[in-house]
C-alpha cells in the first residue's frame, strides 16, 4: 500500500516544526517532504547578533538534513501549486523546473521585508530578514567606519558613522542596541576616528517595542539613550537618497546606511495561489485548514490564523505563533488519517525576550517583567530552549564575545546589490544581472 504524501512547503518556524513532529508522530506511516529554497531552518532571533559579530552565521543556521532523519528534503522554490491536481511546482537551485504530488499539504512560506512608498527607500536601504542582509550590514557597518577613520573631510566622516534604523519594534530595537555596541568597539580600535559612531532608530509609533508591555519599551528606551542611540519616536523617512535621508520632521541627516525593519508582509507567493486572503495572508479555520480545501493547510506568517482568545482577529506574524501553529498542524494532519483528534489554535502567551547586547536585555517571563542581568540570564536561555540544535556552539560564542575582543573584518561576500530591499527571497542572495 502507497504510503500518504504531506509536502510541507517552507522550512522557517511553522514549517521546520511541522515537519519535526508530524515525522514523531507518523513514523514510517507517511512519506514527509520539505519543500525549502535553502538547506537549513534559520533561527531569525539571534540575527542582530550575527551582524554584531557576537554570533558565527553557521550557528543560526540549522541544518535539515541531519537534523529531521526520516523528513525528505527538497531544495527548492515554491512557484505553483495545482489545487485540483495535487501538485507543488518548484524550480531547483540550477534553474530545473520540477513538480512533487501531495496527499495533504501545508502552505508555511513566511514573510519578507515589508514595503512602504517612500520614495529612495527600495533604492538605498537594506532589509533584516535573512542571512545574507545580517551578513551584508556586518561588513558594511565595518566598511563604514574604516572609510570614516580614513576620510579628510569632517561632513563624510560625519555621514558615513552615522547608521540610520527605521523602524522600533523587536527587529529594529535589537539592531540599534547590538549596533551601538559594535561601533563603540570599532571606535575605540580606530584612535584617528574622531567621530563616535552615532545610530538613529526612528518610528512612527510613539514608544520603541510598541507591540510588547510598556514597561519592556521603558527598559529598552532606556539602555538605547543611555549608550547614546538617538530613539526618535513620532518620526520616520519621508525620502532617502545615495547621501543621506529626508525625516518627516523636515530634517536631512547625512548617511550612507539605512536598515529597513519596519516590519514584514507574507510571501507574495501567497497571492498567487488563488485563494482568499486577508491581509495579505491565507484565511484558514482555527484547525488551520484552508477553507474548501480539507486536504490543504497553512501556517505561520503566511496564514491568517483566528485567535480565538481575541475573537475577529488574528494571531500576529511571530515566531511563537509560528512556531507553536507548526506543532499543531502535525497533529491536526495526524487526525485527518485517525490518529488522535484535531484541535483548535488557542495560544496563550507566556511573555516576550528582547536581547540588547552587552549585560542589557528585557524581559517579561509569565508577566513578570525583568531588567538587566536577570533578563539576560532569562533571553539567553529562551534562546537555547528554542534552538533545535548548535546550543554549545552558541554558548561558546556567547562566552568569547564575553571575554575576549571581539575580531571585526570585512570579508565582502554579499555585495550591496545581492541585497536588494525588494527581494521574494531575503534568503538567497540575488544574482547580479
């Protein structure tokens, strides 16, 4: 007998820990492929700590195979799905197109950079989303500083140690922190830069972190004015240019960098499926069932999950929800095939880290709120508990940043236009024309 075909497309949050436990859970009973267009699931939370030198890029990244035995996986970029048919077409990383049948199917493609019309902005600023952006901004912040040390006219030297932020939730927030603290190490290397680097987080809402609890945003405003980061809330980018940007209180500010983290939009290959969308996202049930198509599922950023405990909304694009949805698609799959029965997403949160380098987090495990030490203590163990695998690696790095000057050098393998802002696929880096 032909065993039951679930292709999970995706391999972010949802989908890597959809594959994980419906595999647990189905055992040699189904046949499990993972559709993804690279071969490892990226913890997105440890970012900013790549681009600050804290954390290697290899220990973020884990690898699928090896790590879901028994998963079939696919390199792969989702491009077409056939609804009545019950096919997944892909194009391989060579270019080959090719197709893959499914019996159940789990739409978990995630989200990229979101994308304002603001004029310059796709031109001259850079997203946070993938990989190659973190390992881009690394080599470009240190660029930066060494075309700083080296410039004769006060104006560019100005310009160029001058980082812009826009946007002050999560993303944005730990950039600007980890930022700060790397530019500060670069300085005091560099004793023919006179110009302390000088970082900007702007945002339209009136308090950094504005989706988390107001004491969290205390904390977080408070540790970015007292390194000396510029938090401009009530304001953001009304144009930008190859020198600099336009704010929307009228004022210039020289710049050669703006990193764009306003946020995220679910993959535009959810628009092309042909199914109905709310925001942007696919609507589903609160199974996670796809609506007059049983046998099709969707999860993560991607999906509009109703959250019943705030009834006519949805569930926020977070890695918890993501992650937590993945988990409960396995299960609810396992049920369609009479193997337990299928559940409701209900999430309860269970509180929030934010990591802003050095001794200095926020943190609100089971609403108590933490600073300092003690929220460190508890962000860095939120982070080991959450990553499926490199947990000593990690540590180790954490332990050197700690005790040993961090090693800072350009190595000029993602080059500006492999990054564009406007980009289907943050994870890959585009190939130059």
């Amino acid at each position: 007998m032909t065993k039951p075909r679930v292709v999970i497309v995706g391999a972010g949050f949802a989908g890597y820990h959809a594959a994980k436990t419906l595999n647990r859970l189905a055992g040699s009973r189904a046949e499990i492929v993972l559709l993804n267009s690279t071969d490892y699931f990226l913890y997105l939370p440890l970012l900013p700590e790549v681009a600050a030198g804290v954390v290697e890029p290899t220990r973020i990244a884990v690898p699928l195979t090896g790590n879901l035995d028994g998963v079939r996986v696919i390199i792969g970029e989702a491009d077409e799905v056939d609804l009545q048919n019950r096919w997944v077409g892909f194009t391989q990383p060579e270019g080959d197109r090719n197709r893959v049948a499914y019996d159940r199917l789990v739409l978990a493609v995630g989200s990229v950079n979101k994308l304002l019309p603001i004029p310059g902005v796709t031109e001259y600023a850079h997203g946070f989303r993938g990989l190659p952006e973190a390992l881009y901004l690394h080599d470009h912040v240190i660029r930066q500083i060494e075309l700083a040390e080296q410039a004769e006219d006060p104006a560019e030297q100005l310009a160029r140690a001058t980082f812009v932020v826009v946007g002050a939730g999560y993303t944005g927030t730990e950039v600007a922190a980890h930022g700060q603290l790397f530019t500060d190490a670069l300085h005091a290397q560099r004793p023919r830069l006179t110009q302390r680097p000088r970082w900007m987080l702007l945002d339209v809402a009136p308090r950094v972190l504005p989706e988390l609890d107001q004491r969290m945003s205390v904390t977080a405003h408070r540790v970015l004015q007292r390194r000396g980061v510029d938090v401009r809330m009530g304001t953001s980018v009304s144009e930008a240019t190859a020198d600099g940007v336009k704010l929307t209180d009228g004022e210039y500010v020289p710049t050669c960098t703006l990193v764009w983290c306003v946020g995220v939009r679910p993959d535009p290959f959810v628009a092309e499926l042909g199914l109905r969308t709310e925001r942007g996202r696919l609507v589903t049930d609160e199974y996670l069932n796809v609506p007059g198509f049983p046998e099709v599922y969707a999860c993560g950023d991607a999906a509009a999950v109703p959250d019943i405990t705030k009834p006519g909304q949805i569930c926020a694009m977070t890695a918890q929800h993501a992650q937590r949805q993945g988990k409960l698609v396995a299960h609810n799959i396992a049920a369609s095939y009479g193997q337990g029965r299928r559940r409701p997403y209900r999430h309860h949160d269970l509180g929030w880290v934010v990591d802003l380098g050095g001794k200095d987090a926020a943190a609100n495990p089971l609403k108590v709120n933490l600073a300092g030490l003690p929220a460190k203590a508890v962000t860095r163990g939120y982070h080991l508990l959450a990553m499926p695998a490199n947990r000593t690696r990690i540590s180790a790095d954490w332990l050197l940043d700690a005790t040993l000057p961090r090693s800072a050098v350009q190595l000029g393998l993602i080059p500006a236009n492999a990054v564009p802002l406007e980009s289907t696929t943050p994870e890959i880096p585009t190939r130059p024309r």
